[in-house]
C-alpha cells in the first residue's frame, strides 16, 4: 500500500515531518488548553520574557538544537519537552503510517494519533481531559470513521456499527468500574483528597455528581475511553484497556520511584493513550484478547 504513494518509504517520511509540525502545535495545546487560552492568538512567544518566537526560532526540533535549548532573547531555558514532544509525534505518525499503509482512514489515525498523545500529556500535567479532545474526537470517530471505513470496502452499516459498540464499551466499562467503586467507597465512608470534597456529603442519586465523579477515576477517562472505541471498534477497545492496565501499573510504580511516594495522584490518560497507540500500531494477535 505504500508503493502506491510513491517510492517505499516516502509517505512513511512525509509522516514524519508532518508530525514534527503538529508535534510543534501539540505543544501549545497541552500548555494553552487546559488554561482555556486560545491555541491560536497570541502568536508563539517566550514564556519567561514575552518575547514572539519569530518562524526561523520556530522550525520544530532544527530551532531548538541551533538555539542550544535557550531563548535567543532572554537566554532562559527551553524545556526540553518540546522537542521530546515533536519528536515523538513524528515518531507515532511515522508509524501510523507504517502500519495502517494509505487509506481513506490515514488522515483520520493521524488525527486520532494526535488526539491521544495530547490527551495523556493534558492529563499527565493537571490530572484533567478537555472535552474539546475527547467529545470532539469521538464525533470525528462516530461520523468519519464509517464513511472512511467504508470508502475503504467495509459495508457502512457494518463500519458504524462498530464505532458505536466501540464507544459504548468502551465509556461503559470505564463507567461501571468508576460507579462500583463509588458506591462501595460511599458504602464504606472512606474518603479521598478529592471526593467528596471537605465538608461535603456523598454525591446523592438525585445529583449529577453521584453518576460522574468518582474517586480515583475522573470521567474525562470514560469520555477518551468512549472516543478510542470510536475509532478501534469492541475489540480494540478490550484490547487497550487491557493494554493500559498493564501500562498503568509501569508508570505508576515509575512515578512512585520517581516521588519516592505512593500516595502522589497519577492521571490514567496517559496509559490509556499508550495502550490505544499499542492496539493500532503492534500487529493483529499480538495482544492477548
């Protein structure tokens, strides 16, 4: 399917570079967003002196190594991150590509690609999801997957029915464990740093909050849950649920060797995003579901 596009391994490059420039706008997402600033206006600039970062200062990964990681105005040093993060989304678009080959869906895995890399960043940083990311990207999944999917040779109905399941397991399984825990958590009066909140009583049946805050889940998993079931179907969404539990697990005993500290809070979006990109990426079989 490569050949298609050209000589092998031009598209899987063309991948590359294009995912060094949407590395380079994930980094203003995952900063801006979740300030609910604009990911538009104002234009790049140096958080510590303001200073706009002119195009030349801005070439992704180039600017950064020419720079020696400094502001060329301020001298102030530029996280490392960023670079890390464009190199990274070249890498997973790179391997989209490779993967999936060219199809009606390439543009739409890209997207998909970007979407969870930005989510467990997100998360990772202030332990919340923007519905923009997780609703948004489960509209994209519920309308353009079956159309891709059946431009592609698959029956529409067949393809919808797919990203409906997909998204309803996927929410629905996240929510059940989040609900359960709840409400033997509630059962037995424990409480937690955020739930309930001090001073506050149980959520009740009657308010939102008994159906959607949950101790040591947020729903913003059950929402990026919902939209990675979209895009992979039922069977992907066991399997990256499976994957992230796995994953999780790593990372949190990581971030406790890291703090020195078990009790430190640990955003799931991150596993979750890593066991999606596994389930696309890593050959059919390979997971054990």
């Amino acid at each position: 399917m490569l050949l298609q596009a050209g000589p092998q391994g031009f598209p899987i490059f063309a991948a590359g570079v294009l995912g060094l420039l949407i590395g380079s706008f994930l980094n203003v997402v995952v900063y801006r967003l979740p300030r609910g600033e604009s990911v538009v206006r104002p234009a790049s600039h140096c958080p510590h002196c303001d200073r706009p970062i002119p195009a030349l200062e801005n070439v992704p990964l180039l600017s950064y190594l020419l720079l020696r990681g400094r502001c060329r105005g301020c001298r102030a040093r530029i996280s490392l991150r960023y670079p890390l993060v464009e190199l990274l989304t070249a890498m997973v678009f790179a391997l989209l590509v490779w993967s999936q080959g060219l199809s009606a869906m390439t543009p739409l895995w890209l997207g998909f690609g970007a979407a969870v890399l930005a989510a467990g960043l997100i998360d990772f940083d202030h332990r919340i999801i923007p519905d923009g990311i997780s609703l948004g990207g489960l509209a994209v999944g519920l309308v353009a997957v079956p159309v891709a999917r059946h431009l592609g040779g698959q029956g529409y109905g067949g393809a919808l029915l797919d990203s409906l399941l997909g998204a309803f397991l996927g929410g629905g399984l996240l929510w059940v464990v989040g609900f359960a825990h709840a409400r033997i958590s509630s059962g037995l009066g424990r409480r937690f740093p955020h739930w309930p909140e001090e001073g506050e009583p149980f959520p009740h049946p009657r308010s939102l909050d008994y159906w959607t805050w949950f101790p040591g889940l947020g729903f913003g998993d059950v929402k990026l849950l919902a939209m990675i079931g979209a895009f992979v179907g039922p069977l992907g969404v066991a399997q990256t649920l499976f994957a992230a539990a796995v994953l999780g697990l790593l990372l949190g005993l990581g971030w406790a060797a890291v703090t020195r500290s078990f009790a430190q809070p640990f955003g799931f979006a991150p596993a979750i995003a890593l066991g999606a990109l596994a389930v696309v990426l890593l050959p059919p079989g390979l997971l054990p579901i």
